[in-house]
C-alpha cells in the first residue's frame, strides 16, 4: 500500500523490505543507489559520529578499506587475550555480590556494558578506559554515554524532533545542554587520544615500523599510510579518525552489551540450555584451559547459541536508507528520495522463513536449515553485502569469550522481574523477552531498568 501525502500531508513515505530479494537488491546489487536519509544522518551523528556508519559512495568504500584490516580474522585472533581478561572481571564482580552467601542477585546490564566499554578501550583506543576522564565535567567515558544514550524524557524528546528539524542549537534548556556538553567532551577526549598516538607513533615516514599495538586506532593510522605510499598523498586527517573512533566505541560496546544481556537472559530461564553450553564449555576447558581463537569458534553448541541469540533478539532493530535517484526494486517504482526501512526483525523472525516456531529460542535449528532459510540475507542482525556490520566476527568472538567465563564459574538460576516485586522468572518462558519492560524509544533493542539476575556459584 502507498500512502498519499494529499491523505496526510506531514506523512513521509517510508518503504518496509519485506523479501529476501528485496534486501538482496537494496543491501548488494543496488548497494551504491541507496544513501542515508538526513533525518536518520542527525539522528545518529550526534552519537555515532559520521564514520563508516553514514558515509556513502565512494567514501564508504575508502572508509572500509581502511578498517579491513584491523577488524580481520588475524587482528581479531590477537586481540581475544583482551577479551579474555576482561571477562575474568566478571566474575570478581559476581563474587562481590554474593558477599559470602551461597546464592545472589546482581544487575547486570550496568556491569557486562562496562565490561564491554573496558574491551573497547584497549582494542579501539588502546587505552584502558579509566584513563578516559573528563575534567570539566568530573566524569568518565562511560557516564559520558550514559548521559547520551539514557536522556531523560524531555531530552529525549529533543533529541528525536532535532532528527528531522534542526532545533538543537535554539533550545536553552538543561537537558539539551547536557547532552551538548557530553558528545562534546566525548569528542574532545577521543580526540587527545588520536593525537598522542599520531605522535607517539613518530614521523608519517616511520608510522609502519615504530608500533607493536594492536589496538584499531594503530592499525588505522598505519592503513592510512600505506595508502599514502600508494597514492601520495596522506588523505586522512584528525578528524575522519575521530568519526571512526565515534563509530566504533559506541556500536562497539553497546551493541555487544545488548546481546550478552539477552544471553543472559536466556540462560537463567532455560536451565536445559544453560546446562547444555556448560557441558560444552566445559569439554573445551578438559583439554585447553586457555581457549585460542580456533578452540572458541570449532564450539557448535556455543556457535548456534549465538546465532539463536543474534536473530531473536537484534541489538538493533532498524536502519534506513534513502533512493538517490528513481530506481525500480523487484518490480516497485521507487521514486528519488524514498526512504527504506531495513528492520531485522522482518526476515530473522519470518515464520515462511524459519518455521512456525520462529519466535521460539531453538540454537539446534541451526543444523537443520532449509528453503529460503539457508540464504544469508534471511539473517539479517548485522545487515549483509558491502554494509554488512565491519565488526561482526569482533563481536561475535568477544560474546563467545565472554560465556565461556561465565557458564565455566556460575549457574545463573532465574531473572528477578523488573517490576518492583522481585518476582523470579525461571523458565518455559516462550515469548521474546517475557517479563521484561523493553526501554522506549531507544535505538536498540535492549531491557528497561536493567536485567537483575540471581547466581551461584557452581
């Protein structure tokens, strides 16, 4: 159905793909066609910087090129140790809140998105994340994007109206000023990060041979000049670095955060399951006691977990595109400028596509895909063709690492209801987040209030 804009004249079109060829054009064969839309460009800018995330054209592909490298399968391998490390953290927390009892509860959203901010602050910045303060205002990075992902209502509101009409810089009130100040203090610090390590890195001419880091930042820079040998001419600046580093520390904590929330949701109320990625961990654990990159992902339990996971639950649950020019997608008209609603959620919960359980949490379906299925674009949590998410196998693997610290040490028992009453929700739960208030609005897909979860000690 179209709607008119005679019918409802301050009504946007906005197209909803539907089919898996529908996505496959728009994501692969027309990729280049299709550009961000200004209203969805505000509204994610002022959190996620420009980067890879709204660059289209041939700035994208520039912008892909220079982080293939640091999100490659070698990069990811070396940077697990960090993962690993961070996850151990996890568990002094766990131990913490138990206080000497044989059984306790713990919020857990506020500690698995500050142990996924840790992650991010050595592997993006190579920095660990407390050296990350800002002075003006007597915060860290992490209450930095609590103050921009978490508004209260009114700035919220702002935030939302300045997406399609510009209004931010005319409105004199404490909730829009306190967003302004934290992304501007957030810029300000990743930017002395870029700074420093540009300098400690040495002249251009030495920037391949004088760092042994790991971190994406590192690799950016040297990526930066290798093109500069290629081409000559040093294309990157300060800036471009800064709205990469905006990209990656926010979709690369939040985003993971959110997953393994829902992970651990689903393993306090399936205990079935819980006891079967345990048995598996625990195998893995018989014969390495230290898993490697090859040893986590060989896991196929563990494997289909997380796809279960990743598909019922997409930490983020749209994103738009906009037709540049008139163009016909299987066999509909699109006129310049329409924008495309892409919504996980239509393919990674399609019962013509996944059954009629499709929104039943099954890892071993996994094994037995068939139909329409099998195609990629049926799974569609990091997007697919050349705007597929870079840091899919970055985040899959930290997921991984992390589970396995926590199913190896803790049987999580049940998930106290977040309406006030601490009433336990244990298990036979079907439905896609039963029991949990869903925050709204926000940009991902993630449990109001936080997710309490009641443990012991295995």
């Amino acid at each position: 159905m179209r709607i008119s804009s005679d019918t409802y004249p301050l009504a946007e079109e906005v197209l909803l793909l539907n089919s898996l060829a529908a996505h496959k054009a728009v994501l692969q064969t027309n990729c280049y066609d299709f550009i961000n839309p200004p209203f969805f460009a505000r509204l994610i800018r002022e959190l996620a910087g420009v980067g890879v995330i709204l660059a289209d054209g041939e700035d994208h592909k520039a912008k892909r090129r220079l982080i293939a490298g640091p999100f490659s399968v070698p990069s990811v391998r070396k940077m697990l140790p960090v993962f690993q490390s961070k996850a151990k953290g996890l568990s002094i927390a766990f131990t913490a809140a138990l206080d000497g009892y044989t059984q306790g509860s713990i919020q857990f959203m506020p500690l698995i998105t500050k142990v996924t901010m840790d992650i991010i602050g050595v592997t993006s910045l190579g920095v660990e994340i407390q050296e990350l303060f800002s002075s003006k205002l007597n915060i860290g990075l992490p209450e930095l994007y609590d103050r921009l992902l978490h508004q209260d209502p009114l700035g919220t509101l702002i935030w939302i109206v300045n997406s399609f009409l510009p209004i931010r810089r005319f409105v004199p009130l404490q909730a829009n000023w306190k967003f302004v100040e934290a992304g501007q203090e957030l810029r300000s610090l990743l930017r002395r990060v870029i700074k420093k390590r540009i300098h400690d890195m040495g002249a251009r001419d030495k920037i391949a041979e004088k760092s042994e880091s790991r971190d994406l930042l590192t690799y950016m820079i040297k990526e930066a000049h290798q093109i500069e040998e290629e081409t000559g001419e040093w294309c990157w600046t300060e800036d471009d670095f800064l709205e990469l580093l905006l990209n990656f520390t926010l979709a690369g904590h939040e985003t993971s955060a959110n997953a393994l929330g829902w992970a651990m949701y689903v393993l306090a109320t399936k205990h079935d399951v819980q006891a079967r990625l345990r048995a598996e961990v625990q195998g893995l654990l018989e014969k390495h006691s230290e898993p490697d990159y090859d040893h986590l992902h060989a896991l196929p339990y563990m494997h289909n977990f997380c796809r279960e996971i990743l598909r019922l639950y997409s930490p983020a649950y749209m994103a738009f595109r906009a037709a540049e020019h008139d163009i016909v997608i299987e066999g509909t008209f699109i006129p310049k400028g329409t924008t495309i609603n892409i919504c996980p959620a239509v393919e990674n919960l399609n019962p013509h596509l996944w059954g009629e359980d499709a929104g039943v949490f099954n890892p071993d379906r996994w094994g037995n895909l068939t139909g329409d299925a099998v195609s990629s674009y049926a799974f569609e949590t990091f997007i697919q063709g050349p705007r597929i998410c870079p840091g899919k196998n970055f985040a899959v693997t930290e997921i991984k690492a992390i589970l396995v610290e926590l199913v190896r040490k803790w049987r999580f028992v049940g998930i106290e209801k977040n309406d006030g009453r601490r009433e336990l929700l244990t298990g036979g739960e079907e439905e896609i987040g039963r029991g949990v208030r869903l925050e709204n609005p926000s940009l991902t897909f993630i449990p109001a209030g936080g997710l309490r979860v009641r443990f012991e000690p295995l």
